[in-house]
C-alpha cells in the first residue's frame, strides 16, 4: 500500500519548502491522485515571512514597529511623560514652596516695623462723681531690626537654601525616575512585539505542518499521530503568541497610564541603549547623580540646622524704636500726649533647662545624615559594579545565542529534509528542533532587552537616562 500513496505524501510535503521537491523520490510511472490539489493552498502558510494568519485570522496590527530614529522615540516618550505626571507636578510645587521658605528666612535680618491703632471708651469717676467722660484713642509705632545674634539668622538661611536643594534634587530624581520607568516600559513593550513577530512566525510554520499532514493522513491513517503530535505543536505555538499578546497589552496599559493616549508605534533596538558604559566613568558619574546630590544637600542642611541651634543659644542684640500717641475726647487740646523712644536691647539667655540636649539632638540628626550619605554612596557603587557584570554577562549571552541560533537554524532544515525523506526522521524530531529554533530566537529577544534595559539602569545612576539619548 505504499506505492499508491507516496506520491500524495510527497507532494503535501513540498508544501514545507523547496527541499522537498529535490528530496522526494515519487515514482513516475504513478499519477497523482486527485486530493493533491488540496495541497496547493497550504504553500503559501509555509512561507515565514507571509503577511496574514488564515488559519488564526488574528490581528496583527500590535506588533507593527516604527521605522524612525529609537533615540528621539523614547525622548519623545520621557518628555511627553513629563509633561504628564500629576505626582511630578505635586514634587515641582514641593521645590517651590521650599524657595519660598528660603526667601522668609532672609528677610528675618531685615527691619521690622508694627503699627498698633487702639480706640477705647473712657468713663472715669472720682468719689462717685464723674469728672471724665468721652474716648481715647492710641497709636503705637513700633521698629527693630537684628544686630547681631551669632550667626543664627545667616545658618538658618542657609539651612533653607539646603532644604530648597534637597526638594530641588528631588525633583531631580523622580524625573528621572519617571524617564527610567518609561523607558523601561517601552524596551519591554518592544521585547513583546518582536516575541510576538516570532512567535506568529513558528505558529505559521506549525499550520503549514498541520494542513501537510492533515492531506498525509487521509491517504495514510497510520500516521494520524504525527498529526495530533503537528496539532498539539500548533496549539501550544499559539497559546505562547496568545500570552506574549497579553504581556502586550498589559504593558501598553501601564504605558498610557504615563504617557496617555494614543499611544506612537513600537520602537526598534536601540544601539545606543546596547553598548556598556565606561565603568571608571560611571563610578565618577555617580556623584552626580540625583540621589547622592539630594543625599550631599540633606546632610549640609543637617550641618546648618545644628550650628543655628547652638547660636540660637548666645546672646542677641537688637535694634528697637517705637513712637506712640494718644488722644482724649472730648477735651484734645488737654488730653494729647507723644512719646518717641529708640535704643538697643540685649537678650541673654541664663537658664534654658532642655537646651543642651536640643543642641545634641541636631548634632546627631547631621551625623546620620551624613552617614546614610557616604552609605547611599557605597551601596550604588555596589550595585553599579553588580549591574554592569550582570550586563556583560547579558551582552555576552546574546553573541552566544546567534552563534547556537545559527547551528539551530542548520539543525532544523537537516531534521526536516530528512523527514521529507520519508523515514530518515520521526515527525518528534522536526517538532524539536522547530521548537529549539524558535525558542532560541526569543531567547535572543529576551537577551538584547535585557542588556539594554540594564544599560538604561546604569546611566540612571549617574547623569540620567536621558542624557544619552540626546
């Protein structure tokens, strides 16, 4: 029963590519049968590169990708999430409020002056005979200005200036963790689409398997196992294209809830963005990171705030001078009286209880302040050191990957030329290797957004994500 059918099987199996018609051995005495025609249709399934899914008939309009500079995508995605984000406009508000706290805090070692206006109703008796009866009305003028008070205004101020740094670099660092989160989300909304591009691809070669063997086996049903084991293959395919969709959209959501809506096309690879930093500069580049820099400015305002504590403690001198004015009615001519008086007052302090122990206080809140600094300090040195040999190892699993992807590629076009051969192979071994190919190949997509996003982490570190992508 062999001879009948093997010309069917062979030509369903060209429907696999071009090395089953130069493999095949059809015997040319027999005619192929009618059904072979069914065949034709499938040709075009085998073809990886084919634009649709017949089988499917899935929309694929998700995984189309911008053909523009990846660079100025993902600005373009930082700035517009900027421009967006409610809590960057809150911390934005934060830093001005704090230049305002800055501003009252100088002018407390400029003049003051206090105008006091006072009108009271008199009724005065004597012996139970009223001699005065009528209104009497005051104004006090009152001026003084700080002299001197051992630096405690000027420490103030500059704990001020501090804290308006400290809310300044905070800024600072939520931008750049604002720019560090969406272009993360874009790198893994970019991971998905090319995971989506193959997976649809070893989906469509699945269907090309199924529908040859679905014409094999109506003219051999000895092998209607394969076909189970081709459906089982194209079932799990897709159910792997179904959740790398999912991933898809998940991700697409958490964008739009940082850069709103619609959302632009899916950006390529980023060589910038696949290139390891210098390691000696980013170790220096660390220093100027938003985080060390809000750490530096919280310590010297720590520094500042003791020091205004301890001169809050001496001594003060200040200027005063007041004038005043009262006039009685209804007899003002005999009832006005001025007084002008102005001099200098001295404030000593002699008994503070507690005072002391204020001063400590703010002395140990700057010493761990300045510790958390030089820890901060240390442990993102750490952490740069651990994320760029994790990236190396990253960038180096990639280049191993294309050499076995290469190999795997040659593995599969044997495997199922030899199963076009009709036994030299089982239909398992075609699955393997179509399944080790592909699964290479998004492990390869797995690996180059890895190293970049980890690239993207290392630059935040330092002078920012976005710095290189100017």
């Amino acid at each position: 029963m062999l001879y009948p059918i093997r010309p069917l099987v062979v030509f369903a199996l060209a429907a696999l590519g071009p090395l089953a018609l130069a493999q095949a051995r059809a015997p040319k005495a027999a005619p192929p049968p009618a059904p072979v025609a069914e065949a034709a249709p499938s040709q075009g399934r085998c073809n990886e590169e084919d634009a649709g899914l017949s089988r499917l008939g899935r929309d694929m309009s998700a995984l189309e990708t911008t053909s523009g500079d990846p660079r100025a995508a993902l600005q373009s995605l930082i700035d517009a999430t900027l421009a967006r984000s409610k809590a960057l406009g809150a911390v934005r508000l934060l830093a001005e409020a704090a230049r305002f706290d800055l501003e009252e805090t100088r002018a407390m070692g400029l003049p003051t002056a206090t105008l006091s206006i006072g009108a009271n109703g008199v009724n005065q008796s004597i012996g139970g005979n009223n001699v005065a009866r009528g209104g009497q009305f005051t104004a006090t003028l009152s001026a003084g200005m700080p002299v001197w008070d051992f630096g405690r205004i000027a420490k103030l101020t500059e704990w001020r200036k501090e804290l308006a740094e400290v809310a300044l670099q905070g800024q600072r660092s939520a931008e750049e963790q604002l720019s560090l989160n969406v272009v993360t989300l874009a790198l893994d909304r970019s991971r998905y689409v090319l995971q989506g591009q193959v997976y649809t691809q070893y989906v469509r070669k699945m269907a090309c398997l199924v529908d040859a063997l679905e014409i094999i086996t109506k003219a051999d049903r000895g092998r209607a196992s394969e076909l189970v084991q081709a459906q089982k293959s194209l079932q799990q395919a897709d159910l792997s294209l179904e959740q790398t969709m999912s991933a898809l959209r998940q991700t697409e959501v958490r964008m739009k809830r940082l850069v709103g809506e619609p959302l632009p096309p899916s950006i390529g690879m980023t060589p910038t963005l696949s290139l390891l930093p210098d390691l000696d500069q980013m170790q220096s580049d660390i220093l100027m990171g938003a985080d060390i820099a809000q750490a530096e400015a919280q310590a010297r305002s720590q520094r500042s705030f003791a020091e205004s504590v301890i001169a809050g403690q001496k001594p003060t001198v200040n200027l005063t001078g007041n004038a005043s004015a009262m006039l009685r009615t209804p007899h003002p001519g005999d009832s006005r009286t001025t007084d002008i008086g102005a001099g200098v007052s001295v404030t000593i302090p002699i008994l503070q209880p507690g005072a002391q122990a204020q001063a400590s206080a703010a002395v140990q809140r700057y010493r761990a302040t300045v510790l958390q600094r030089d820890e901060a300090i240390e442990a993102k040195r750490y952490r740069l050191l651990e994320m760029h040999e994790v990236g190396t190892s990253t960038l180096d699993r990639a280049r191993r990957i294309v050499d076995i992807l290469r190999n795997s590629d040659r593995v599969r076009a044997s495997t199922l030329q030899q199963w076009q051969q009709l036994g030299r192979r089982s239909l398992f071994d075609v699955m393997a290797a179509e399944g080790d190919y592909y699964s290479m190949r998004v492990a390869h997509v797995n690996a180059m957004f890895d190293a970049q996003q980890i690239v993207a982490l290392i630059w935040s570190m330092g002078r920012g994500v976005a710095t290189p992508l100017r």
